[in-house]
C-alpha cells in the first residue's frame, strides 16, 4: 500500500447551481489543474471556470480549406495533366463542374478534424485517469457533479485543499489513491 | 461564449419563457437519474421476445438480399426488368428513395440544432442511427447496379493499371463524393453524439465484457467541462457542416437526372424540389420507427405527442412543398413551350404510368393535407398510416421520375414498357432486411435516447433553476 501516490482530490456536489458556484471559489483560491464534471454541459461552466474558448475553429478552418485544395487540385492535375481528355468539348480545366467534388472534400476534411481535434484537445481516447479511482466517480456520468483537483497543481495540499473543498460545500471529499 | 454554446441554454426557452404557452419536452417529472435509469436500462434488462422475433425476421430478409445479390453476381444484370429505353429501373430507384430517407436523420441531428429546435433531443439519436443504415442500403444499389462489380474500383480517383482517371464533370461520380462524404459524416456526428453515453453504459456495466467494450468506446470519456468545451463545439462545428452537406446531397443526387437532356429530366427545379422530398419522406420514416419503439419501450415520456406533432407539421410543409414541384413541373412544361416537355408531362399523368403517378399525387400531396387538422396531427394511428403512405408515395415519386421519362422520350419507335423481375422486388425487400438488422442491432446495444442532451433540456439543468429569481429571462444574461 505504501507504492500508494495521491494524484488529486475529488468532491460531490449537489446539483449544476451548487457547482458553478463551486468552480467559482476554486478558481478565485487560485487553483489551475482543476476541473469540473457533470453528466451533461452546464450553462455558464466555462465562464465560472474562467476558460478561454475553445481552439477547434482554427483546427477545423485549416484543415477543411486543406481538403477543398486537395479536391481541386486533385481534379485540375487529373483532367489537364494525368490524364487529359476533351469531354463535350468542355475546357480541360472546367472549374465549374470541379466544385461539388472541391465542396465534398471541404466537409470531409472538415468533419474528419472535427473529431480528431476534439478527441486530441481532450487527449482522449486515454486508458485512464485518476479520477476513475473513485467509485462514487461512476455517477459523474448519471446524476453527479464533481470538482477534481489534480495534485500537480502548484497550489495542492492534500489536508488543505481537502478542507477548501468541504469548507465551499463539497460533500464525501475523496483523495484520489492510485499506484 | 454562449453563442457557441446551443446546448446551454435549454430549458429557459422552453419552460421559463414559454412556461404557460408550450408543454414541457420531457414530461413525467424526471430526474436526471430516471432518465438514465429508463434508457440505459432497456439495453441491461432481458431482451424482449418480440426483438428477437423482428431480428429473425429481418435477418430472413437480410438473407433474401445476399441469395439475390449472388444471383445477380453470377448472371449479371440481365435478371432485372431493365430493357433498352429503360436502362434505369429500380435499383435507380431504390437508391434515391433510401438515400431520401437519410436526410431527415441529419436535418433533425444538424439543421434543427442549429435553429436551437430542443424538442429534437428525443428523437436525433435514432433518427441519425436510421440515416447511417439508410445510406448503406442505399449505397448496395449503385454497388450493385454496375453489374461487373468486381471493377467498381475504376470509380475511385486512384491510379489504377489503365493510367485513367474518372471523369469529374459527371455527375455520376458527384454522387459518389457526396453520398460517401454524406455517409463518412453521418457516422462521425452519430458517434461523436453517442461518446458521453457509452460513458453512461461503461459506468453502469456489470460484466467484464460490457466493462471491456464500453470502456474502450468511450474513449476515456470523463465529463469534465474541460472536455464538454471542446467537445461542445467540435458538435456544433458538425452540425454546421452538415447542414449544406445534406442540402446538397440530394441536389447532387438530382443532377443525375438534371444534366442529361431526357425530357421531364432536364429541369431547374429538381434540386430543391428532390431535397425537400427527401426531408418529407425521411420525417416519415423517423416516424414510423418513432411510433413503434416508443410502443414496444413505453417511452411515452420523452417522445410526447408534442413532439410527433411537430413532426407532422414539418411533414404538412415539405409535402406541400413537394405538392407545388409537382404542379410547377406542369406549368414549366406548359410554358416552356417545348413539345417534348410537354409530352412528358401528359404522359406522366395520363400515359401508362398514370396509375403510378397517382399513387404518387395522392400519397404525397393530398393525404399530408389532413395534417392542417389538430385531430388528425395528434391521432397516433393516423399518423402511423399516413408515414406508410408517404413512404410509399415517395417511392412513387422516384419510380415515376425515373421509369416514365426513360420508357417514352423522343422517338416513338425506341418506346418501350418496363416491367420489374421477381428480382427487382427481392433485392428491394432484402433491403429492408439490411436496414431492419442493423437498426435492431442499434436499439439492442446503443441507447436509443441521447441521455446527455436529454438531461441538458430538462428545467434543473439549468444552474439557475430553483435559486436564482432573475431566471425568467433565461439564457439573456
């Protein structure tokens, strides 16, 4: 038991209210590795937790535009390079006709590092994390709402950030042990 | 923030600002844990007996397919009804009318999230799971219909043994862009959806199998909000793809018709006109499955009547909308002053096919009419009926594009009548077997109710809810 290592702590709380006001009071005690779950988005969260907002736009901008070039130039190279055939007398590079497939690819690759970039922004998909060492974690994704605070936060003190957490109303106060 | 956040404001809108006015979406005073206990639990209690007796079915069918499918491999296309003029028949047609059938799945998953329409939290999961077995079904039919399908590889824009490329001025080979690109979407919004409740299922597994297998699915999910920001926004960037993916499809499925010079194919009007019947008749088939499992798993709660009339509504406006293409397609042919266009157009009613265009006029537009009456919008086996006639009607409609235009063009002496095979019609009916095992493969193993977003649009989800009194303004503040 001693091989033991705390990795944070995690606490309860009643309902979205209780813990908005919750990400409040642990982002004003200054924490920064903290974070709060709910079993669905809770209006307002970001705000309480004071976040910045999300970078996924940019992900996804750049890799959609990449897509809609790579469909085009995919065309264009095809039936002006590749394999150059006049078909109902049209231009070789009918651009017109080029922008379904160029619009189809945009999506494609749009949609593709949509998912991509949320799942690595999230670091998922992980194995797991030490907030799974809490059985009670199980309900986070039914009716429960949690505050997690890692232990790599600068601020951490397993006795004193244990008393912070149940002092702003967090119940069944849990030190997350874990090899 | 919060205009990026359309999950966040929810039950404000529908239960504070319109408190007297609307219904409430979920009814049955639930809590967050009833939700999860009711949805999550069909999948742990004992399968019912009437599954497996719809799986045995299905799968018949299902076998109906493979046998006729074989069969077609080893004889070629010879074995269906297709003859000289008519070189498109039903396979043409089935691909359209399941393709169609798709469209409402991501205009309710899509579209109405982002108009913010709540009431769509009941019914997008399956109705996406119903678009995802939708477009396989109707991907087998191209698939198939090329008859050599070993060489079906000449389609894709890959270096091959021959130095070709394909042609990518033809629409043909849009349509295998925007259905493949359709269909690889589709799949990635259903999961995406779907990964909060897989963690729902991890967490409430007992066997190691399920423990295993909804672990890995999950992906690790952990439902902090670090996690819901981005995951919140990759969703809404999604859906905001979607909605002109899905406008076009449909467009660009038409512009196989439209860019060729068939009279009665080479019409303006035919991609909004075949995006609306899609819609209509993709309402009527998230309807029919709607009703039935909300039957067989007494899920009156959370698909109300409130939101099956609402569904019928959009049903009353796109085949209205539906009804106008029908009658402006006359009045272009009319106009336009073109005697082969006009010559389609009267055959089309009054030709051969006549019985099949009124099949079409009524099942289409003049049934969903009766949708204009409250009775009849909130009546269960009505609506129940009038999704089966849609349905029909809409296939209906495709056959009657299709068959009528190909059977009598131009010249008199190349017109011929298309009959279908016993062939045409198995492959079509093995095809609801496709369909049917794959969505009752769904319903047994995945929720069929997005947990997360149901839990989201209930009035105490709201951080407000029971504490602030400013509340009444909702998501204003």
């Amino acid at each position: 038991m001693s091989n033991l290592k705390i990795h944070g702590l995690l606490a309860e709380f009643a309902d979205p209210h209780a813990l908005i006001n919750a990400a409040k009071a642990v982002r004003d005690a200054g924490y920064k590795t903290f974070d709060c779950h709910s079993p669905f988005p809770v209006h307002g969260m970001d705000q309480a937790m004071g976040m910045k907002r999300s970078s996924i736009g940019f992900i996804v901008a750049v890799f959609a535009f990449l897509g809609a070039v790579i469909g085009l130039g995919l065309q264009g190279w095809a039936s002006t390079a590749a394999y150059p055939l006049v078909i109902s007398g049209k231009p070789l590079f009918s651009w017109q006709a080029y922008i379904i497939i160029t619009f189809a690819l945009f999506v494609l690759f749009g949609a593709i590092s949509a998912v991509l970039g949320m799942l690595r922004l999230n670091k998922l998909p992980r194995l797991h994390h030490p907030v799974f060492y809490s059985d009670r974690f199980k309900s986070a994704s039914d009716d429960g709402f949690f505050v997690s605070i890692e232990a790599s936060d600068t601020q951490f003190d397993a006795a004193l950030t244990k008393t912070f957490l149940e002092s702003i109303g967090g119940k069944n106060v849990e030190v997350l042990e874990g090899e | 923030m919060k205009t990026i956040e359309p999950n966040r404001s929810p039950s404000e809108i529908a239960v504070s600002a319109h408190g007297a006015l609307e219904s409430p979406l979920i009814t049955g005073n639930q809590t967050f844990h009833s939700v999860t206990e009711k949805i999550a639990g069909i999948l742990e209690r004992k399968t019912p007996k009437g599954w497996y007796v719809g799986f045995s079915l299905a799968v018949s069918l299902l076998m109906l397919l493979v046998g006729t499918v074989g069969y077609l491999v080893w004889e070629g296309t010879g074995i269906w009804g297709v003859n000289n003029p008519v070189g498109w028949g039903w396979a043409i047609v089935n691909f359209i009318w399941w393709v169609g059938i798709g469209h409402a799945g991501t205009l309710i998953s899509a579209i109405l999230f982002l108009l913010r329409q709540q009431w769509r939290t009941s019914i997008n999961r399956f109705a996406e799971a119903m678009t995802l077995f939708a477009v396989i079904c109707a991907l087998l039919f191209p698939g198939i219909h090329v008859g050599r399908m070993w060489v079906i590889y000449y389609f894709f824009p890959i270096p091959n043994q021959m130095s070709m490329w394909p042609n990518f001025r033809s629409p043909l080979l849009w349509d295998f862009f925007a259905v493949g690109t359709y269909f690889t979407v589709s799949l990635l919004f259903w999961y995406t959806g779907l990964i909060p409740d897989l963690a729902t299922m991890r967490d409430r597994a007992k066997s190691r199998m399920k423990k295993i297998v909804f672990g890995l699915l999950s992906l690790g999910w952990r439902g902090g909000n670090r996690q819901w920001q981005h995951y919140e926004l990759s969703y809404l960037i999604l859906a905001g793809l979607s909605t002109p993916l899905v406008l076009s499809v449909h467009s660009v499925v038409s512009t196989d018709f439209a860019t060729s010079i068939i009279p009665g194919w080479h019409t303006t009007i035919f991609p909004p006109y075949f995006v609306a019947g899609a819609i209509f008749s993709g309402f009527a088939m998230v309807m029919t499955l709607a009703l039935i499992a909300r039957k067989i798993f007494g899920l009156e709660h959370f698909i109300t009547l409130n939101h099956l009339e609402k569904m019928n509504k959009i049903m009353l406006v796109t085949g209205s909308m539906v009804g106008y293409a029908y009658i402006m397609e006359f009045f272009i042919a009319w106009y336009s002053g073109n005697e082969f266009e006009s010559f389609a157009f009267i055959n089309r009613a009054f030709g051969p096919y006549a019985w099949a265009y009124w099949t079409m006029f009524i099942c289409n537009v003049l049934l969903p009419q009766l949708f204009w009456f409250k009775k009849i919008r909130t009546s269960i086996p009505i609506m129940f009926t009038m999704t089966i006639f849609i349905n029909i009607g809409m296939w209906f409609e495709r056959f009657v594009i299709t068959v009528t235009s190909l059977s009598r063009d131009f010249l008199p002496s190349s017109w011929d009548y298309y009959i279908p095979t016993i062939f045409d019609v198995f492959t079509f009916i093995g095809s609801f077997g496709l369909f049917f095992t794959l969505f009752l493969l769904f319903l047994r193993f995945l929720p069929m109710i997005s947990m997360a977003e149901v839990k989201g649009v209930l009035p105490q989800a709201d951080p407000h809810y029971g504490h602030d009194h400013a509340s009444k303004k909702g998501g204003a503040a």
